[in-house]
C-alpha cells in the first residue's frame, strides 16, 4: 500500500547563532527508510528532505513523502532527523531574487540533497508507519531531546480514481490592506496556501495538511502569482470530486509571523468550474475569500485550472 508522510513542528529548541538578535531557525526535515536492525547512516534509504521554512519554530511543511508500507509485514520503520538551515542553503534568496521574483513566504526550497550543508541537528525521531496509521487521527507527536514536538501524519495515498497532473494559474483581485506602512503608504505582500483536508470521523478529527505555497508579490493588493503544477495523487488523494481543499490567502512578514487574511474552500472541481471567461481582470466567476467574520478580504481569480493525464 503506498501511503503519503506529512510533517510539522511545534516549538522547536532554537538553536540559530543568531538568537540573541531574535533570530530564529530555518528548520527542515530529512526522511530515510531504515531496518529494525539499523544504526549505520550510509545503510538507510535517502527519501529527501522538506523545504526549508525560514525564521519558524512552528514549521509547517508542504513537502509530501510517499512510500510503499508492507502491509502483510506491518513494518515500514523510518528516522526523520530535523536540522537547521545554514547560510549557504539559502543563497539563491539573494536581494536579486526577491526583486525579481518575490521572496518564498517563509519557506525556500532546499538545494539538491549532496549540495546541503546539514546545520545544527533540532532533533531526531524513529518512527513505524503500520504503528501511525492504526492511531487516532492517523498522527503521532513526539517530544524531541532538542525541544518541541513533531508531529507526523500518515496516509493511504490513493483514495480516489483520478490521476494526472493538476495544471492553476490564481490571481488576486482587491485583497484587502492591512498594512499600515510607512506614512501610511505600505502595501501587503500577499502569497497563498493550497492545503487538503483529512477527517477521522470516528474520533472527531479534522486537519488541514499544505501541499502547496506561492511565491509572494510584494507591495500588491492585486497579485498575480506563477503558475503551479501538483500530482492529483498528492493534491487531493485522487478524489478531484469530493476532496476538500482550501486556499488561503497571507501577508508575508520579513521579521515576525506571517499573517492569515482569509480563505475559501473548494474542491479540485470547483476550481476547474470557476476557471475566468472574461479575462485575468474578471470577477464574474472569481472566488470570495473570507475572514473569520465571513467579511469578504479579496477574490482569487482562476486563470487555469486543467488536468493532464
């Protein structure tokens, strides 16, 4: 049975020599199969690591582990080891970049895994995937030596039918401003999450794991983000019909946590439907996204949304 690991944190140690500064670590994630037998690093199989989430002792990551669990063995044994991310790994956000491209909100991409230079070690876990997916709400958190917590949730992997690749293009329309800036003249530096939804209805559970995060446009109340591309098998389990997805829409922060503007459920289907007929500036079909006050902050205008098999 192949199934997807996903991984976030909570509180982690701070362990950044820029600490005393108030800077915090830019943890990610390493994932290697192992045997119950084990110990030797160079005997484990590599399956890659996270992103890199900048500044965050809370990480969220979007990155998604799918594997194969023996079901008649029940023994899928694997050690995720967090480190922080030094210097060297986070080049490519060069103040060239970010004007050109817009900084990842928090989060960058880590180079190939032989270029990594592994930071300081945030803590190390061994886990079981038969184990994780017989537990309530199919997650299991473990304190780490370091300080904090990971939390790692595991899932059956193909849930639906569908396949293919999931080709959206999204723009913003009228988000609203919530920065102040100086003389009043600053703008938001909107991105936005794609995240799927599991339930356990039988122990009440409901998450929302991301799957995916946009670059952000600095000083815009109109974004217009990259276009994006994600296996169905990841975005939505392979249920474009009945999978419940969200995209919420934040205001990037260079020094502090990123802030929540609002959010709009939808699903693979809903997105496909809502596709613009009158152009990138169109609100005829655009999506209402919310606050928690069910205040309307903005639309999400979908310039494509297609599936390729």
């Amino acid at each position: 049975m192949k199934v997807q690991v996903h991984l976030r944190a909570e509180k982690l140690g701070n362990v950044s020599r820029g600490r005393w500064r108030g800077k915090k670590s830019n943890p990610y994630a390493k994932v290697a199969l192992t045997s119950e037998s084990t110990t030797v690093a160079s005997s484990m199989v590599d399956l890659g690591c996270t992103e890199i989430i900048k500044n965050n002792l809370n990480p969220r990551w979007m990155t998604i582990f799918t594997l194969e669990h023996d079901e008649s063995n029940g023994w899928t044994p694997l050690r995720i080891t967090v480190h922080d991310g030094i210097a060297e790994n986070l080049l490519h956000h060069s103040k060239e970049n970010i004007s050109r491209n817009g900084a990842q909100p928090n989060a960058v991409l880590p180079l190939p895994s032989r270029s990594v230079k592994e930071g300081t070690k945030m803590g190390e876990v061994d886990i079981e995937v038969g184990e994780i997916l017989k537990m309530e709400g199919q997650e299991k958190k473990i304190d780490l030596n370091e300080g904090g917590s990971l939390f790692v949730h595991i899932t059956k992997s193909q849930q639906g039918s569908d396949t293919g690749m999931f080709i959206c293009h999204i723009r913003g329309l009228d988000i609203k401003n919530i920065e102040s800036g100086l003389l009043g003249l600053g703008a938001i530096d909107p991105y936005f999450e794609l995240s799927k939804k599991f339930v356990d209805p039988d122990h009440g559970i409901t998450r929302w794991h991301v799957v995916y995060r946009s670059e952000n446009i600095p000083n815009s109340i109109n974004p217009y983000w990259s276009p994006f591309e994600i296996d169905i098998e990841r975005l939505c389990n392979g249920d474009c019909q009945g999978k419940e997805l969200k995209i919420a829409v934040w205001d990037y922060e260079n020094w502090g946590e990123d802030r929540w503007l609002a959010e709009v459920e939808v699903s693979v289907a809903e997105l496909r439907k809502s596709v613009t007929k009158g152009g990138n500036a169109s609100r005829e079909n655009a999506l209402r996204v919310e606050d928690e006050n069910e205040e309307v902050m903005g639309l999400l205008v979908v310039l494509k949304a297609d599936i390729i098999s």
